[in-house]
C-alpha cells in the first residue's frame, strides 16, 4: 500500500511527499523493498535536469544516497537500478561512467537486460565513440540479449550525423534480412528517409518508403511529412498532392506548415487547377478530423 502511494506521489513529482510516506512507512515498521527503492530511485533521476554539471552532480550525489540506504538496509539494487543510473550517464553524455558502473554490474552478477544495453550504447555511440558501442553490440549478442530496433537506431542516428550511407544500408539490409531477429520499427524508417531525403539520395528514400509500406508500422504523419516536403522542395507538386491525399485517407491530420507549402507551390507553379481539386477532395475528408480541420483554414494567398 505504501509504495503505491510513494509512486503516486513521485509520478506527480512531488518527492517530498513520497519520502514523507517512506519516513511513515518505516515508523510503522514495515521495511521498503527494492520496488520500493526503485521507484524513489526513479523519480530522483529520470525527469532531473543535468545541465550544467553541478545539477549532474547533485542528481547523481542523491542517487548514490539512496543506494547506499539501500545497502545498510541489506537490500542489494538489481538491474533496474543499475539501468536507472546508467540512463542519468547516457543522457549526461558521459561513457566513461556508464562503462564504469556497467561493468561494477556485471562483476556484481547482475545480467543486464536490451534495456541496460541500448542505454550504454546509445551513449556510446552519441559520443562519436561508435567502435567501443559496436563491441558492446557484439557482446550483447554473444550473451544472447537480442537487440531491440531502438538499440540499432542508436547507430543510425549517428550513421546520419556523419552522413555515412554505406554503413547506414549496412546496418540496415542486415536488420531486414530474412530470419533477422530485429526487423526495423517506424523511427529506423523516418531516420533513414530524414537522411537520404537531405542527402538527396532519391533512389534510397522510395526504396525505404516502399519497404515502409511492405511493413507492418508505417508510414505515419512524421513519414509522410518529410516526404511531402521533399518533394514540394523539388517541385514535384503532383507527386506531393498525391502524398498528401494518401496521408489525409489514411487519417492523419498533416501539420499547418505542409498545407501551406503545398498551397503556396501550387499557386507559384500557376497550378490553379490543381489546387482547387485537391482542396475539394480534402473537404470531402475533413469530416474524419471534425472539429481540428477547421484550425487548418488556408488564408487566400498573393503572387
């Protein structure tokens, strides 16, 4: 009952309430558990700013306190606890701690799970440290920790930052193999058509877009989005108009911002016509988004 009113309270924020409990819980002679200790622990880090380092400090100096209470108390942290202080390091960007304190883990025992992993990795790999996180990868494996689709979008988000396609279609072709373990989820798609759409690399995104398409996750509004702009950026209006139709039958409301760019390309391009038609059908479709089409309303525009 107690902890349950403990991570009612940290949910909400309020960790004076919670130790408030914990205090009253211990008076009562009831001892906190390690659900318990994760839950504080959890609060104490999970929503903490850590910029500057002095906040780091502080998030981390808390952390350790509730660690070593945990340890007078003879209660032992598990691998959610490990994994919760080492996502305070990834998001600090700080790999030295986050290998430091996953291998204390792995001495002590403790199997880390794909969430323990992707953490470490993630940082890793944000760090531009990409060898040590492909090591770490390999050993993941060789545990038999399968990777999660968000372990591998670590990878290609830093494969995009170097504008490195080789290794980015690498990484992808062998995730879509057949009777690969790990197929890729809707944000490897966006990721991958965000980078080949900036590179201009036309032929990549329609063949990640259909393989989008062949899936079962996608595309979505964010899909559809970076595509309809791309092509209105290379001004190839009726292939975005018939993007943008697709996106609005399938029932995603598009963004104010893609309205316009299509309404203005179109006008520009002396697409009159055109415009009018597709406006009509979107009409037709308004009635699935009810009251928010009517936030959309597109102001007459000038030459």
């Amino acid at each position: 009952m107690y902890t349950i009113l403990i991570y009612g309270w940290c949910k909400v924020n309020r960790s004076d309430m919670a130790q408030k409990f914990l205090k009253d819980m211990i008076d009562h002679g009831i001892e906190p558990n390690i659900v318990t200790y994760n839950i504080l622990l959890n609060s104490t880090c999970r929503h903490a700013s850590l910029h500057p380092d002095n906040r780091f400090d502080r998030t981390v100096h808390a952390a350790e306190d509730l660690l070593k209470e945990m340890r007078d108390k003879q209660i032992e942290p598990d691998v959610t606890s490990y994994s919760i202080i080492l996502h305070v390091y990834s998001r600090a960007h700080k790999p030295e701690l986050c290998l430091c304190m996953f291998r204390s883990m792995k001495e002590r025992g403790i199997c880390p799970t794909v969430a323990t992993y992707t953490s470490v990795i993630k940082c890793l790999a944000s760090c531009g440290r990409l060898e040590d996180a492909e090591t770490l990868l390999d050993e993941m494996v060789a545990e038999g920790v399968c990777p999660s689709p968000a372990t591998y979008n670590c990878f290609f988000k830093e494969y995009r930052g170097r504008k490195d396609v080789s290794r980015a279609l690498q990484l992808y072709n062998k995730m879509k193999a057949a009777g690969s373990p790990t197929a890729p989820d809707i944000h490897t798609y966006n990721i991958l058509l965000g980078m080949f759409i900036k590179l201009d690399r036309h032929g990549s995104v329609l063949e990640i877009w259909s393989d989008m398409c062949e899936s079962t996750v996608g595309p979505d509004l964010d899909s559809y989005t970076l595509l309809i702009h791309s092509l209105c950026g290379r001004q190839k209006w009726r292939e975005a108009c018939q993007f943008f139709m697709e996106m609005i039958e399938k029932g995603f409301l598009p963004q104010k911002i893609t309205f316009e760019t299509l309404y203005r390309g179109l006008i520009q391009a002396d697409m009159l016509r055109t415009w009018r038609r597709l406006k009509r059908r979107v009409d037709e479709e308004a009635a699935k988004f009810g009251d928010e089409f009517k936030l959309y309303h597109i102001k007459p525009y000038k030459r």
